[in-house]
C-alpha cells in the first residue's frame, strides 16, 4: 500500500474468511475494520430504530434496504479513524450499494478502491459458517473444524463464553448464499472491469490468505 490512503474492500460469500482477515490486515495498516454486518448487529444489540428495523430482515437471511446500510456507512466515514484507509468487510453487497460508494470514495478525496475476492469452494464454505463461534467480549473468532479454541466454548484471549451467531443456523445460512448469488455476484463483474479487482484463494488456511493479502497489499514482513 505504500503508506496511501486507500480504500479496500473484501468480497465474497458468508464463511469467504472476510472478517477474520480484515480483522488482521486492519491492525498491520493501522486502518478501522468496518463490518456493515457487526454495525447492524450492535443496532440489534443496543435496540436502537435501526436496529429494530434490521433485525427481522437479518434473522431470515436478507439484505437489509440499501438507504439503511449507506446511511451508516456515509456516518462512520466521518470519523476522523477514517482519513488514512479502510477495509470494509460485507459491504458493498448491492450494485445500488457499490455505485453510491464509488460516488463517496470521490467526494471523500479517495480514488478507485481495491476489491479483493475470497474465492471459496462451497463445502468449505458450509463447514467454515457452521462451525463458526466467536467471543462477545473482544470478537476473536474461532472454527471448531479448523482453528478451535484451546477449550471448548472458551475464548483463548479474554476467557469469554463463546457464542454463535443467530443466522448461522442451516435454514438461514441457505438464505445468506443465495441472496448473495443473487445480490452481491454482480459486483465481481462490476469491479473486475474496471480493473480494481483481484482474487484470491481463500479456501487456504488462515495464515496463507493473510500472507497472500500482505503479498497484494505489500505489507511489511509480507
Ligand atoms: P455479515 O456479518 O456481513 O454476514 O452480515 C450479517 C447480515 O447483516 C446479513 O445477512 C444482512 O442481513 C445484513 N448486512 C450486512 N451487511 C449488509 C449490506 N452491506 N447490505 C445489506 N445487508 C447487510
């Protein structure tokens, strides 16, 4: 990255490996990881108007309207946090969604973002949702198949009671894939012609995708 602002976003499916990589990346560039999935869910935590108004729409599996997600973004992209880049994990998810991003990636003095793609065989990807647990405490996330805490339901870090999330239930995650076969595939093409995207095997383990991304991003101690 060179030391310049940028913008990046990850692309891909539930389970892609998205949050668990943006999570690393932004500490290495000292940037903010910003999840449009965690900001919904702390609505719903925190009972707020939005919130209220996400929380059905996410327990089946839906996007939530596209006013609402672009209404919270445009609001953190003004925090002063954001002046030296950013990751977005979730988002864009809409070609509505990614086209009003381009526009305030302009207004905001930022120029094309870079858009990287967990490509992710679908058994992978089943195996990576349903086994996903993570700590409400500090977020850390685990997988009982492929990185398990050392105790069973227990966070490494912060010793948190490891819990699951509400949409990762089969039934809803079938709902999560093809809402995003249908609404967020797009955005590969959209992002691929205009020469900003570039993809990655992230059926890899862990720290293999993050050695690809810092290779991309050309990260110290890549
Ligand atoms: P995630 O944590 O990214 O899997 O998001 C969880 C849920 O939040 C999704 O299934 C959607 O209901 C909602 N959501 C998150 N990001 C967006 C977005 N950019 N556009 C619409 N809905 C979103």
């Amino acid at each position: 990255m060179a030391g310049a602002a940028k913008a990046l976003i990850f692309l891909g499916p539930p389970g892609a490996g998205k949050g668990t990589q943006a999570k690393r990346i932004a500490k290495e560039l000292g940037v903010p990881h910003l999840s449009t999935g965690d900001m919904l869910r702390e609505a719903v935590a925190n009972g707020t108007a939005l919130g209220k108004q996400a929380k059905p729409i996410m327990d089946r599996g839906d996007l939530v309207p596209d006013s609402i997600v672009l209404g919270m973004v445009e609001e953190r992209l003004q925090r002063p946090d954001c002046g030296n880049g950013f990751i977005f994990d979730g988002f864009p998810r809409t070609l509505p969604q990614a086209e009003e991003l381009d526009r305030i990636l302009v207004r905001r003095g930022f120029g094309n973002p870079l858009v990287i793609e967990f490509q992710v065989a679908e058994d992978t990807l089943i195996k990576r949702v349903s086994g996903r647990w993570s700590c409400p405490v500090g977020g850390e996330t685990y997988n009982v198949y492929e990185r398990a805490p050392k105790v069973p339901g227990i966070c490494d870090v912060d010793g948190g009671k490891l819990v699951q999330r509400n949409d990762d239930r089969p039934e809803i995650v079938k709902e999560r894939f093809a809402a995003y076969a249908r609404q967020t595939m797009p955005l590969s093409q959209y992002y691929r012609k205009r020469g900003v995207l570039k993809a990655i095997d992230g059926g890899l383990g862990v720290d293999d995708v993050t050695r690809t991304l810092n290779g991309i991003l050309n990260v110290a101690g890549a």
